[in-house]
C-alpha cells in the first residue's frame, strides 16, 4: 500500500513538473532565467513553511539531533544539484524549445541508474535497462529533432540532467535517513533561492515591476513545482529506489509534450504519440516486473 501512494505521489509530481515547462518558458518574457529561478524558489521556501509548521516542527530535532552532520552532508548536495539542474535547464529554455528540453531532461532515467550501478553498487532490477531505453527512445520520438546536430540548449540541458540525476539519488539518500519531507523542501528550496539570487546579482538586474510581469507563471512554477511537486518526490521516493523513480519521472516529458500542443499549439504527430506509449510503457515495465517475480516467484 505504501508502495501504491508513493507511486502516486511521483505520478502527480511528475504532471506538476510536465506543465511547469510552460511556464518556466513563458515566464521570461521580461526577466532573466536566474531572476525567475530565484523568485520561483523562494515561492515555494514559503509555500513549503507553513506545513513544516504544522507538521514536523516538533520532530526536527528529534530526527536529525544525533546526526546533525549526516543531515548536512546530504542537504547540501541536495540542494547544490537541484541548483545546478534548474539552472541549466532555465537557460536552456532561451535557446531550445520545450518538447526538447523536456527531451534531454528525461536523459537523468538512463544516468540514475548508471551511477547508482558504478559509484555506489546499488542492485539494479533486471527490467530497469529495458525500461530506461524505452524512455530514450521514447524521448527521441517525443522532440521532434529535425536533424542530428545538437544545439546549444539542448547542451545545455543534457548536463543539467546530470544533477537531476544526483539529485534523485541523494533525495533517495536523505529521506531514507530522515523522515522530513516537508523540512527537506524547505531547505533545498531556500539553498536554490539563495544561490539563484547570487547569479542575480552578478548578471541580472532585479526590476519588482517586471518580476510582477510574470505572476501567474511565478506562483506556479514556485507554489506548485517549487513546493507542492518537490515534497510530492520526496514522498514518492520514501518507498521507491531511485532507479525506478526516474523512470516514473520521466514521464514529464510526455506531459511536457502535451502542454505545448494544448497550450502552444505545437502539434502532436504520429512519431510523438508512439513516443509518448513507449515511456509509459518502460514506466510499467519498471514497477510490474518486479512485483510479479514477488507474487509468482
């Protein structure tokens, strides 16, 4: 059962992260990639806070009190790579579209596993490799890429998709330590905020009169991908290793997909379509194959 609703819970995390590429595109029309980051991200520090409030005030200490250097060893990476990988994909959504950037986004399925296999000799399921290439190619289908040069954003976002990568695994690592979804959130999302606002300052200039420009699209991309999704993942991956996680994630890229042909008007054709059922066919294979050699084994 436990199994059943952190399954959901990616799921649903995954529909939030899918249709947050529409507005992460639109929502610099007048501001920079590392002012809307920034902004997104403290959204969601204070979307997050009040349930941290309500909810885990009183066993923070209890949970991290004997362990207060592990905690901080595994929050720190947690946050850096959720920088990172926002931060690369943010800019490369100037430079590429979002069918692609969704794309090579979902390249952290086929990573995941990878370094979890290499550098910390985690057991892989057999239908995991299957699965991951089914997602690749689903992925490819999915893009429409014309030809096989590779464009600067599209660059851009395969190295971000390394530290969503780590990212998956360290989020796997922490809340299995730590039963602290919410506080866990909370503190990535102000590490991305704070870390965002000091690219601001470097490059960007922070105008309130065109941060206000993109409201609507700010409030979505921080309430609901910012806090609402990235709790969503941690409650997700409380019950499910990180492997399989990534497949279930990779989904956003058939969200993604989606949401610009309703939203944008960027047409879904035949090779989509078949993209779109050969990652929801690698999700399957990922979650049903080991619970059938369970059952009937």
């Amino acid at each position: 059962m436990k199994k059943i609703v952190s399954f959901l819970c990616l799921i649903l995390c995954t529909f939030i992260w899918g249709t947050t590429f529409i507005a992460q595109d639109t929502g610099m029309d007048n501001i920079g990639p590392f002012t809307f980051n920034s902004v997104r991200f403290f959204v969601g520090f204070l979307a997050v806070a009040p349930f941290v409030f309500l909810f885990e005030r009183k066993k923070i200490n209890k949970e991290i009190k004997n362990k207060k250097n592990q905690f901080y060893r595994l929050i720190f990476p947690v946050g850096v790579f959720l920088f990172l990988g926002c931060i690369f994909q943010q800019v490369s959504l100037l430079y590429t579209d979002v069918a692609n950037s969704a794309f090579f986004t979902i390249f952290y399925v086929l990573m995941v596993p990878l370094i979890a296999y290499f550098l910390f000799s985690e057991k892989i399921h057999w239908s995991i490799w299957p699965s991951v290439l089914a997602c690749v190619v689903g992925g490819y289908l999915l893009s429409d890429i014309s030809n096989a040069s590779i464009r600067y954003g599209d660059t851009l976002v395969l190295i971000g998709a390394l530290f969503w990568a780590l990212h998956i695994i360290y989020i796997g690592k922490i809340i299995n330590e730590f039963d602290l979804p919410f506080f866990i959130a909370l503190i990535q999302n102000l590490i991305v905020a704070a870390l965002s606002f000091i690219l601001v300052i470097m490059f960007e200039e922070f105008n309130f009169s065109k941060i206000k420009l993109e409201t609507v699209e700010i409030l979505y991309a921080g309430i609901l991908s910012g806090g609402a999704a990235f709790a969503l993942q941690l409650f997700g991956q409380k019950n499910i290793s990180a492997a399989p996680a990534a497949i279930v994630m990779s989904l956003e890229g058939v969200i993604a997909a989606i949401s610009a042909w309703i939203i944008l008007n960027q047409f879904l054709g035949l090779n989509n379509i078949i993209g779109c059922l050969l990652i929801l066919g690698g999700i399957l294979l990922s979650q049903l194959a080991p619970i059938y050699e369970r059952n009937y084994k």
